[in-house]
C-alpha cells in the first residue's frame, strides 16, 4: 500500500476496537504501528467495551487456611458486571460434601481467558486440577499429575484457540533428593507436561540447580516470545520451552542499583524486568536475538507518596501503565502523565498473588475434538465403610486359616 492510500491510524485504532479478541492478538503481529496501538492505554477500555471484552487481573490469598480470588480491572474493562468473572466456578460432581469443604486455588492464568486451578479440601483427602474459563462459568477436570510432589511452578500456555489447544508446564520439589544429585552438590525439580491433545501429563528432564538455590515464590512464570521464564533466588533467569525443557542457558537480571520490589513481567509480547529504585519505576526488555537487557523506561512515582509508602510492582497493563499492588489496594499507574487508580478490595488485607487475565464472554470447548480422553475418567477412590469391612474380614479370615 502506497503512502498516499494509507490509512490514518486514528481509523486503524477504531477499526482495531471492534474487532475480537482472538484477532487483535494477529493484528499485533501485522506492523509496528499496529502493535503500538493495541498496547496505548486509552485502547483496551474502549476495546473492551466496544466488543463486549474483559481484561484484568485476579488477584488471590489465602485467608483462615482458603484461598479467596477477586477480579479487579480498570474503569471500562470489566465486560457486563452481570458476568464478569468475579468468582471462581464450583464444581458440584463429587456427591455427599458440603460445597464450602472446597478449596479452588489458581495456579496460572493466561490472556485468552482461561485459568489452571486447583480444587482441594482444607485436608488434602480430595485434589484435582481443573481447566476453566470463568467469564462462561465452564470448567473441566483434568487427570492429576504426580500430586505426591509438592507444586514449585505452574505454567499454562494456550497454543491455539479454536479449537482449544493448550499445555501446562508443572515443576514439583520432591521430598528428598536422589542421591546421585546429591553428591554432585544439586537438587532436581520434576518437570511435568500436561497436552489437551493426548490429554495425558508426560513427565520431561529432571530440572538440576545447586543445593540451596530455589524458585523466586513471589514470580509468576511469564510466557512471552514463545518461551516460559521463571525467576530464581539467585537473580537468574531459567527459560523452557513448551516441553518443558531448557531453552538456552540461564542468565542474570539487570543490576540497577538499590533495587527493590523486582519482578519478571511480559512487556509487548518480550520478557520485561522491572523493578522499583530511587528514581522509580525501571523497565528493562530481554531482546532474545542479542541476548541481552536493555533499559526501555524510567519513570518516578512522587505522586504516589501521598497515597503509599511501599508499593510493590507486579506488572504492566500496557505499555503506559504499570500495576501495582499495596496491602489491601491495586493501583494502575500512568507513566505518561503521574495519574492513578486504587481499586480497593474488600475481602482481605493483604494480596499475596496476582494473575493477568483477558477473556471474551464467547462459551468454547474445553476438550479438543478427538483428543485422547481415556485418562481424564480416572477418579480418586475413597473407599466407603462397607468396602473397608470387607477387606478387614477377607484379611482376618486369610490370618485365622494359617493360625
């Protein structure tokens, strides 16, 4: 197209507003003018009321030994109130329990509206992970990876949407170390992979760090360039593939000076870090084809001194506002111009974990089409009291014939 039958970006932007979502993540990849556009701050609310769209954050902790999650979101962006996913869905298959004996916890979450949740009782007799999408109130049960394993990581990773493919990545800490590793100073995580196509977990490669050294609890996974990065301990940054194996070897973080509150975030489709210094706010962008960190902003935060004093950075809405979180209150910040939002939460004191969320209102299927599904009808067995005083009778009687 020449430069003469260009059309304005203003009706780019409009056109771009009224489209789905399932479109606009293509329509990212068309130029960088397009690109920018869908990441202004002024896009996504018009975006999401336009075409009926919902983009956010659920926010989650664990309050008297349960997990409580709440959806928060900027003005214009939570979709019709009547549906927005403010709650997690209850599943009622399993019969003779009271409902409020569940536990659901989110895991991971992703920007196509689904999440990776587990359900369990506050004594771990009853676990299951479950896929679902909130803004249609549908889920699923998954077949349970080696739960015995205690959950490190969780990544979930949505490869195609119509329809629905997707994987999620799980990394578990064992109870005790083989001891082939241990003479070799390491400890190993258990990698397992989860496919919605054979619908079955594949266990990957043993993940091996040094003895001492573990995953940053308080870093979300961050799936970004086609790649899943999780933060360490030590400021190193461990990137798999969707198999959960090691892409390239690990590398460190950028070392600004005095910093403080840092995470690992996806910025524009790239790997970001950002943290907070003296100066503010730091935004630095991993440019995979040269390997390296290069500084994209700095911004002070005066105007939020009346408001906090220790806020704690955990992302970017877009690429003009970063999100930040303090005690009981979200907070979206503008770069451009120092403006804010608080958006207080009501149910607790304190958030604890937050996960991106975007979705649409359209109902999908959760199961592909010809997947493998056989493994998905497992169910954990809990014996009734009938079964149980059959086998203590069986085994007394095999006692009693060789007394």
């Amino acid at each position: 197209m020449s430069s003469s039958t260009r059309l304005p970006s203003e009706i780019i932007f409009e056109i771009l507003t009224r489209t789905s979502l399932k479109t606009l993540d293509a329509c990212k990849a068309v130029n960088k003018e397009w690109n920018d556009l869908i990441f202004e701050s002024s896009f996504m609310p018009q975006f999401c009321a336009r075409s009926q769209n919902i983009s956010g954050y659920f926010v989650q902790t664990l309050l008297f030994s349960k997990y409580i999650t709440e959806f928060v979101s900027m003005d214009g962006c939570s979709g019709n109130s009547t549906k927005a996913p403010f709650h997690l869905p209850i599943d009622d298959t399993v019969k003779h329990r009271r409902t409020y004996d569940f536990d659901m916890k989110i895991e991971a979450s992703t920007k196509q509206g689904i999440l990776c949740c587990v359900r369990s009782t506050p004594s771990y007799e009853y676990y299951r992970y479950h896929i679902c999408k909130p803004s249609t109130k549908q889920w699923l049960k998954l077949p349970n990876p080696r739960t015995r394993f205690s959950t490190v990581k969780v990544a979930l990773i949505v490869l195609k949407s119509n329809p629905l493919y997707f994987k999620i990545i799980r990394l578990s800490s064992p109870r005790t170390n083989y001891h082939h590793y241990r003479k070799r100073g390491l400890h190993y995580y258990r990698c397992e992979v989860f496919d919605s196509e054979s619908w079955e977990w594949r266990q990957g490669k043993d993940l091996l760090v040094p003895q001492g050294l573990y995953f940053d609890i308080f870093n979300p996974a961050v799936n970004a360039s086609g790649l899943v990065y999780f933060k360490l301990q030590d400021d190193q940054v461990m990137a798999l593939n969707y198999n959960g194996e090691e892409a390239f070897p690990r590398f460190s973080l950028p070392k600004p000076p005095f910093k403080y509150s840092d995470q690992l975030v996806e910025y524009k489709g790239k790997l970001g870090f950002t943290c907070l210094s003296p100066k503010g706010i730091e935004l630095w962008v991993f440019e995979n084809g040269n390997q390296v960190w290069e500084l994209k902003k700095e911004v002070g935060i005066e105007t939020l001194k009346g408001v906090t004093k220790y806020p704690k950075l955990i992302g970017f809405y877009n690429a003009d506002i970063a999100v930040m979180k303090d005690d009981n209150r979200v907070i979206f910040y503008k770069l451009q111009d120092k403006s804010f939002n608080v958006v207080k939460l009501y149910r607790w004191q304190d958030v604890q974990e937050i996960f991106p969320f975007r979705s649409d209102l359209e109902r999908i299927d959760l199961r592909m089409r010809g997947a493998n599904i056989v493994s998905s009808t497992r169910q954990i067995y809990h014996p009734s009291w009938i079964s149980l005083v059959i086998v203590f009778i069986f085994l007394f009687g095999i006692l009693f014939s060789h007394a």
